[in-house]
C-alpha cells in the first residue's frame, strides 16, 4: 500500500491535560507503523495524564515539555522544531488550550509551536459535554475554524467524568486517518470518482415512541468513507442514525427507515462509480405504524405485529438497467457460520460484483468493535476470486475493501458522466 503509506512525514503530536491523553500513546504508536517521525511535545498538565517516558519509548525521540529548557533547545530549538513539522496534531485538546491557541498565547511550548509553524494544523478536542457546549468553547472552535484549523471530531457518548454526550476525543484510527488524508497525495486511481456508501442501521417506526432496529454501529461504513476519502474519492454516506462524526470532507445524507434509505440510494446510485452497501437494513417494517403509542392491555399475555418486507436496497442496485447500474456494487455479509459459502451465494443472488463476508459470531470482532476479519470475494472473468483479511482495525480492513473494488472500477472519471434521473 505505498500510496497509502505517510512515511518520512513529520509529525508533531501536542498532548494536552485531558483523560484521553493516554490515546495518545496510541495515536504516536499508528503513526509510527505508518511510517512518520514523531515528535512529542507535552503541556504541564498532560504529564499527570500520561508520562513523557512512555511517549518517548513509543515515537523513539525525546519528549519536550518546556519551553525554556536549555538542554533541550541547544539540540533543536522551538522554532526549528516549527520548520521541522510538516503537520501539527493535537490530541487531546482542551477547551483551555483551544482557548489560549484562540488568542495566540505563546504561555508554553506547544503554544509557541502553534504560532510559529507554517504546517497544516488538526486538532481533536476532548472535553466534558457541558464545556464543550459552552458558547465560550463553541466561539472559540469557530474561530479556529477560520484560522484554518482542521478539526477532528469530538465525536459523542459516555465519558470519563460519568456524563454522556458531545466532547469525547475521536478515536485514534479515525484521528490518524483525518491526518493521513491531509498529508497524503490522493491516489490517481480514485481522483474524482464517486464512491455512495450506506451506512449503520435503519430504524422502522412502531409507534411514535418505539422502533424496530440492530446493533450496528456505523463504524465500518464510516471507515470506508475515510478510506475512499483517503483515495481522492468524492463520497457520499447515506446514513442511519449513529453516534459518529463525518468523516471530514464526506456528505452525509442522514436517513432513518429503510425506505428513505433506498430513496436515496436509487437516487444516487446512477452518479455513483462504486456503490457499497454496508447498512445493516432492517429487513422488515411494521404493516402499519400506530398513529399513538401502543398500549398494553389487560386481556392478553402477547402482542402481535404484522412485518412486512422492505426493499432489498442493494439487490434494487444492481438490477438497474445499464446505463443506470454502478460499475461496481460491492455487498456486505454478516454470517455466523459457513462465511464463505453464504457470501457466494449472495455475491450471485445480488449480482454483485463483490462481497465482504464477516463472521460476527466472532468474540471483539464485527457489531459494535473496532476490529474486523473477513472474507472479500469478487467477481473476474475467469472465475470468482476470494481473500482472507485476518482481524484488523475496521480502517486497515476499509482501506483493502476500498483499493479492490476501485481496481475493479473500468471507467476513468472523466468519462464516466451518468447523471441522476
Ligand atoms: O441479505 P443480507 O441482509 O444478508 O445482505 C446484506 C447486504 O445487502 C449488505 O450489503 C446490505 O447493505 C444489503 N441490504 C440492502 N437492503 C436490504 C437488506 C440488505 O441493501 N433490505
């Protein structure tokens, strides 16, 4: 993958005081792997969170967390240090630091770095729900905004302090992956092709408080939006309700049932060069949904429903006529058994072009985690061919589904001019 690699690239990696400073070490450890030189520079209070030395062990350099260090600044000084980064990543960022880099302080290191470095600048901010959506912390990321800051989430959900909502750092993958898009020249292969990606569950109303959906979260749909990001891809997510940022530069279409799903999907599926259907897509839906909220009775122990089909969204797909059909509709399999031989099955069913078939029976693997395995099967003319992905980060295993299925794409870009109907 040496397009996708960032080796040689500069990194300096800014900690700040907050509890996901200790993703940190994973972010510098991705980095690493992926090729880049690291330097860490830490403000006081990130070392109660996480020591420099294991910072130093893991980007191999010394770690600075002073700006007036004689020993330090004899080996390369703070305004070297600026010229020497071709980005600056900070994670994590508090509403304290963003408030001092807001006013160009220079009242330690990494604040000086900020000021005098050139680079291209991302941040992932991590703070309490409440602080984050202060108005105070708002006008400051809407200054750094037009600053030209890159920002990388936060994303949503439980949080150290026993709150729930906005201001929970991103995850390391999805941090590394928003700077490897920055960084790395997008890929001649995918330059201004059209990659439509549905995405998480749907839901399928009840009644006007209850709903009918699935465990998925989004997570691999959002990983391939990165990866075809990454690529030079123009990308579409057609999503349901998750609790994940957009993947910068992606357009996110927000859906809800299955049915808006598919009118959305047979919408764009025309402009689409590659098409993947990754939602889970609830396979039924209520006959009718209750106009108020079902209640329970007395005189009986069950409640039935009546369950209708919805459309089968990527099978609709690909029976679009020719001049209609995507040139490359990749389908997704979640099996528990025999991975393989269903995912043939449905590779032919469907009339895909290609499968991503994954054991979700499998314990950290599938629904809901960070990690994936899988089988990718697709489509030649001498036969089908298929490969074994062991478990991975969803972006590692994103990024292979991504590269295959733009391989298989035939047409370059600039030809491929279908138009929505
Ligand atoms: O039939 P099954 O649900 O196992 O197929 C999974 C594949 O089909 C996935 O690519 C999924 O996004 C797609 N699908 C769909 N519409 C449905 C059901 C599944 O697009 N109603």
């Amino acid at each position: 993958m040496a397009s996708l690699s960032l080796s040689g690239k500069r990194v300096l990696l800014g900690i700040s005081a907050g509890i996901a400073a200790y993703k940190s070490a994973l972010i510098t450890r991705l980095l690493k792997q992926a090729g880049c030189e690291v330097r860490v520079v830490m403000t006081d209070g990130a070392q109660a969170f996480i020591t420099p030395m294991t910072l130093q062990a893991l980007s191999g350099e010394p770690v600075r967390t002073s700006l007036l260090d004689a020993d330090a600044e004899a080996g390369m000084g703070h305004i070297e240090l600026a010229r020497w980064a071709d980005a600056v990543l900070i994670a994590p960022a508090t509403a304290d630091l963003i408030a001092r880099l807001v006013h160009g302080l220079a009242d330690d290191l990494l604040t000086t770095l900020c000021l005098a470095s050139d680079a291209p600048k991302l941040i992932a901010p991590a703070m309490n729900q409440a602080m984050w959506r202060n108005p105070a912390t708002q006008r400051n990321i809407a200054i750094l905004n037009g600053d030209g800051w890159q920002l990388i989430g936060p994303g949503a959900g439980d949080q150290a302090c026993g709150d729930t909502g906005p201001g929970r750092m991103s995850e390391p993958d999805d941090i590394v992956a928003a700077l490897f898009a920055r960084l790395a020249p997008p890929a001649s292969a995918a330059t201004g092709k059209h990659v439509v990606i549905t995405a998480g569950p749907t839901r399928e109303a009840l009644d006007p408080v209850r709903y009918l959906t699935n465990h998925s979260s989004g997570k691999m749909g959002y990983a391939l939006a990165t990866a075809a990001l990454e690529q030079g891809a123009r990308v579409t997510l057609i999503s349901g309700p998750v609790a994940l940022s957009t993947p910068v530069g992606a357009e996110r279409i927000a859906v809800e049932t299955a049915a808006d799903m598919h009118q959305k999907a047979m919408q764009l599926a025309p402009t689409a060069d590659v098409f993947i259907g990754c939602a889970a897509v609830s396979d039924y839906r209520a006959a009718e949904t209750a106009e108020h909220k079902l209640k329970k009775t007395d005189n009986s122990d069950g409640l039935t429903l009546t369950l209708i089909k919805n459309p089968d969204i990527i099978a609709e797909v690909t029976a679009l006529d020719a001049a209609q059909r995507p040139p490359v509709v990749v389908g997704f399999a979640a099996e528990t058994r025999d991975v393989r031989h269903y995912a043939e099955g449905k590779l032919k069913r469907k009339a895909l072009d290609m499968i991503v078939a994954n054991d979700v029976s499998a314990a950290g693997l599938g629904f809901g985690s960070d990690d994936n395995a899988a089988w990718l099967l697709w489509r030649t003319p001498s036969g089908n061919v298929s490969e074994h992905q062991s478990p991975q980060p969803k972006i590692q295993l994103a990024r292979a589904v991504v590269q295959r299925a733009l391989t298989l794409s035939p047409a370059p870009p600039s030809t491929h001019t279908r138009e929505t109907s």
